[in-house]
C-alpha cells in the first residue's frame, strides 16, 4: 500500500544538504599577491586563514546594506522585513581580535537596490 491508493498527500523524501569538507589550510607564505575573495559562503573562516592574507586582501561580498542584516541571512530577512530597498557591500574580513567580528570590517563598496519582492 502507498499513499496514493489510501487517498493521502505524497511528499518527495528530503535529501539533507552535506557541507563540503572543510577546506585545507593553504601552506604558508602565500605569495604578496595573494586575494581571498568570499561570496554567500555561510562559514566564518578560522583565525589561521585569514591570518595567511594581508591586510586589504580580504574580501567579503555581502548581500545587504552593511550594518543592516550582518550576518546570515541577510536576503531572506530583508524580504521579512518588507525591506523596500537592499543591496550588496564589499567588505574587508578581519579576524575577531582585529575588529568587530563577522562582517564588522572596513565596507569598500556598497551598492544598493530597489526590493521588487517586497
């Protein structure tokens, strides 16, 4: 007997996200021109990896207007929100000691947008 033939809703099994394995450490020194660029990445990077960049070579974009929304999220609490406009900012990464924590670094560019889902 299956769902269907005793008249009931049939839902698809979920299959569970798996995150990626953590990535390894890159062996030091990185060359001076070294760039660490992250995107939506939903991982706070440890202390030891952000330490192997310099200082202005570490790059956050994030999908909000910086300090609104700081942290995860920040899209799907904009739509919440009823926010009537967002946008994205370039921020540096810094590790804890060094500032305010996660998305709490120098914002170097922000660009911002009308909300049409909202």
């Amino acid at each position: 007997m299956d769902c269907m033939s005793v008249n009931l809703h049939c839902y698809t099994p979920l299959i569970l996200f798996q995150p990626p394995m953590p990535f390894e450490t890159p062996t030091p020194p990185l060359p001076e021109n070294s760039l660490l660029v992250t995107a939506s990445f939903g991982r706070i990077l440890t202390p030891s990896m952000l330490g192997l960049f310099q200082r202005g070579r570490k790059l956050n974009v994030h999908p909000s207007l910086l300090p609104k929304y700081r942290g995860p999220a920040p899209i799907q609490w904009s739509i919440l929100c009823d926010e009537k406009e967002t946008g994205v900012c370039i921020t540096e990464m810094l590790r804890k000691n060094e500032g305010e924590g996660i998305d709490g670094g120098e914002v170097w560019g922000i660009e911002s947008l009308v909300c049409y889902f909202c």
